[in-house]
C-alpha cells in the first residue's frame, strides 16, 4: 500500500469533522416576496427557499469561520496543535492582500507550525481547500498532522435585485484527515472541469455580485456533465452503487435541476418531464438520493463555497445507520467556472456524531427580521468596514467573537 493510500481498514483520507455557523438573524422569503411584490410561491417552491441568513455588521467572513472552526475542535475533540493546515475558502474575503485564514489561525489558537492561506474560486473555494488537504495529506508531508479547511461567505446581489432571494451567509467547518469519521473521499473517482465564462463575478469595485443569472444556471449544468463524465472515465457509472447525490445549492431548485441532468447523463438520453413515465423515474430519484438533505440549505440560503457541504452535514445529522459504508455523490461548482464530481464513502461512525452536528437548534433560536430591519442591516453592514467602533449588542449579538470596527486600518475582533 502507497503512502497515497494510507487508510484505516481500507477508508481513504476525508472528513473526519464538520460544523456550521451563521449569523444570529434571518429573513422569512415570504415576507421579502411580498415587500417586493412578487408571489411568495416563486420564492418557495420556483426557487426552493424557506429563509436566508443575515449578516450584521459585526459579523463577517472571520467570525462565522472562527465559530464554525471552534465548534469543530471542539465537538470532535481535536487538538488545535495537531492541524497542520488551515485554509479558507472565500469570495468574501476582507482584505486584498491579507487572508481571512490567518486571522482564523490566530483567534483559533492554532500552532506556529501551521501552513496558512486562502483560496478563492467563486463557490468552488473550499472544493480546491479540501482537494488540496487530501493531496497534503497523501503525498505523506502532513506526517500525521490533520488540515483544518473553512468554507466562509455573505452572499450579496443588493437590494431589489432577482439574486435577492437567493443570497444568505455562513460558514462550514471540516477538519481532513487520514483517519476520517465522517466521510472518506475516494481519491481515483474524481473529475474536474474548468472554463472561462462570465456568469457570475464580483469585480474589485464592486460590493455585490453580478450574475447572468439563467446563464448561471446552463454553466453549472455543463460543468456537472463536464466534471461527472471526467470523474467516472475509469470506474464507468456508478449511480446504481450510491445513495444519495449532494449538490452545490445556490437555492434549492438549482439540486433539483442539477439532478435531472444527472439522471440524464446516467440514462443516456434526455428526460421529459411532460411524460408521465420520465416523470416517476424522476421524482422517485430525487425523492430518495437527493431531496432529503436540502432543508438546511433552504433555511440558511447560499452560503457560496459552503453550500455543498451544508447538505452534507443535512445528511449526516440523520445518522442513518444504514449509511454507514455507502457511497455517494458530490458535486462541487464555483462559477467562472470550475467543478469536482467525486465520491465520497459514509464512515462506519458517522451516524454517532449526528446529534452533535445539528444545528437546528441554533437556527431556531435565529431572530426574524422584517423587511425595513433586514434592509437596514444590509446598509449598516456595507458600511462596517469603515467603522471604528461598533457594538454587537445593537445588532442583537450577545456571545461569540465580534467584529468591532476598523481602527488605524486594522480589524478589530472581541470575543464576548
Ligand atoms: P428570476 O429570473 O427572478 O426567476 O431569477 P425565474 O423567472 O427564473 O423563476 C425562478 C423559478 O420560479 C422558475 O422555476 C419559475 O418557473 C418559478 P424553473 O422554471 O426554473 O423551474 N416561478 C414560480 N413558481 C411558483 N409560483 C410562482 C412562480 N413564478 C416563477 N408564482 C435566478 C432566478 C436564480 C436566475 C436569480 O435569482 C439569480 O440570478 N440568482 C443568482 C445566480 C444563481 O444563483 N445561479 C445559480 C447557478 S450559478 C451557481 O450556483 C454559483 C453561485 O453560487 C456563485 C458562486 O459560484 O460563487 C451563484
């Protein structure tokens, strides 16, 4: 057995911890469908979405990352000393030059003898983190150590735009190692696709992204056909051996879509969803492999480079047994564009830590925003970079770490 393929019993490398953390407030979708005047139904079942997480001013890029990075040693009982690697994955990072992840090695209290970066590729950022543990980790230089890998966004279109509905914030936080109690993630049967296109960017001058929204959508597609059929060269298909297909979801229409096209690169031919025979075939696949792991994500919005694994952790918080060994699908897409399909094998202990990961319970204790208050909140936080002195309080944030204003140049955070 190569170094490359180190495993216990015969799991390869993969996530061994996971946690999620977002902002304390939220927008019902209903409430901003009717301030904008549109049908709440679009926003629900045309677009999937229940809520959407809001960030306050004090909260960024760097406290969700701390928080869902502390929660992560913490309920998996990880030593700070014994990550190796901390990366962040970002488009929203705080800083042109400085990385959101050496911030988050700090305040996590992570060694000296840590490597540190960033990576930013739209919603693929985490995706080419955790790509890079795995190699990391199988080339033999971590020597034991685990990488600590942190997907960290606000997604912001502006006001009255059509990403409006189809913004929110968050943070997930997965720890890789040799010896994962989680997922495995098997290195060979994984597929890569990139091109350059303009669907959905944020340029240096800008606050908000710019998306060719319905383009958006036939990039993402393309790069599914594109990354599947690269990923499954050699295995040839596999849909009959997984369990279930996770998706990046950008809203939770987007996994529907996404997986119609799969089970149309799985049949070979396209599926008519007019025809009552295509159309079981459909809904029986999504009903099992891909639809009951979207609820977090329909709560918490697109949470860009997180997103993937949000349904991920939707999965696994309902420790099925039964899981325990079967694989299953990932895809990960970052507009501009570049994917990774590639599977994943549910550890033997995952199902153990399946109350430990929910957060359910935080997102309950969310405070709702009305309209004027979610429009306010927006402005205050477009404003926070060039604050000096900000209370967490004011915007209802009682605990965690807090971003507490700009002062000669320098972000401030404090811990309450
Ligand atoms: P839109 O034009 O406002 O909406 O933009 P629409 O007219 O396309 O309607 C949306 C759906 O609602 C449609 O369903 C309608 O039929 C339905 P579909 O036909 O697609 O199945 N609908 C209704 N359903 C029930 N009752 C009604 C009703 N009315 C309409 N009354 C769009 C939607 C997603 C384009 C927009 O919100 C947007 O631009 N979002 C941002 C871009 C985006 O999320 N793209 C996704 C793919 S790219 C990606 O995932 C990468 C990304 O995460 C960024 C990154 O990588 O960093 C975005």
């Amino acid at each position: 057995m190569t170094q490359s393929q180190r495993r216990l019993g015969n799991m390869p490398a993969g996530i061994d911890a996971l946690a999620f953390a977002c902002p304390k407030a939220y927008i019902d979708l209903e409430d901003l469908a009717h301030a904008r005047g549109v049908d709440p139904a679009k926003f629900t079942q045309g677009l999937g979405q229940r809520k959407m997480a809001i960030a306050s001013p004090v909260e960024d890029t760097v406290t969700m990352a701390v928080d869902a990075g502390q929660q992560a040693l913490k309920v998996f009982d990880i030593d700070p000393e014994s990550i190796g690697t901390l990366i962040v994955g970002t488009e929203t990072g705080i800083d042109h030059s400085k990385p959101v992840a050496v911030y988050v090695h700090e305040l996590l209290g992570l060694s000296q003898r840590c490597r540190t970066f960033e990576t930013k590729h739209a919603c693929y950022g985490a995706s080419a983190g955790l790509t890079a543990s795995l190699d990391w980790i199988g080339s033999g230089r971590a020597r034991g150590k685990k990488a600590l890998v942190i997907a960290s966004d606000i997604a912001n279109y502006g006001l009255n735009t059509p990403g409006e509905p189809t913004q929110g914030a968050g943070a997930v936080a997965m720890v890789v190692s040799d010896r994962p109690r989680l997922l495995a993630i098997e290195p060979t049967t994984m597929g890569d696709y990139t091109r350059q296109v303009m669907d959905f960017w944020r340029p240096l001058y800008s606050k908000y992204a710019i998306a060719d929204g319905h383009y958006s959508i036939e990039c993402y597609l393309d790069a599914l056909t594109g990354a599947r059929e690269a990923a499954l060269e050699q295995s040839g298909e596999v849909y009959g051996s997984i369990i279930a297909c996770l998706y990046h979801v950008p809203f939770v229409k987007m996994a529907k879509k996404a997986h119609h096209r799969e089970l149309e690169c799985v049949l070979d031919r396209s599926l008519d969803l007019q025809s009552p025979n295509d159309l079981a075939l459909f809904n029986e696949s999504f009903d099992r492999m891909a639809a009951p792991w979207l609820d977090l994500n329909a709560d918490v919005g697109n949470i860009y480079t997180g997103s993937l694994y949000l349904s991920l952790m939707d999965l696994l918080r309902q420790g099925h047994e039964t899981h325990a060994n079967q694989r299953l699908s990932l895809f990960s897409y970052g507009s501009g564009c570049c994917a990774t399909y590639c599977l994943g094998t549910v550890a033997e202990t995952a199902h153990q830590f399946a109350q430990l990961i929910d957060p359910q319970s935080m997102l309950d204790q969310r405070r709702r925003l009305n309209v004027s208050e979610y429009e306010e909140m927006i402005v205050a936080s477009e404003n926070a970079p060039s604050q000096t002195s900000l209370k967490p309080q004011d915007y209802g944030v009682h605990s965690g770490l807090s971003y507490v204003g700009t002062v000669d140049h320098q972000r401030r955070y404090v811990f309450m």
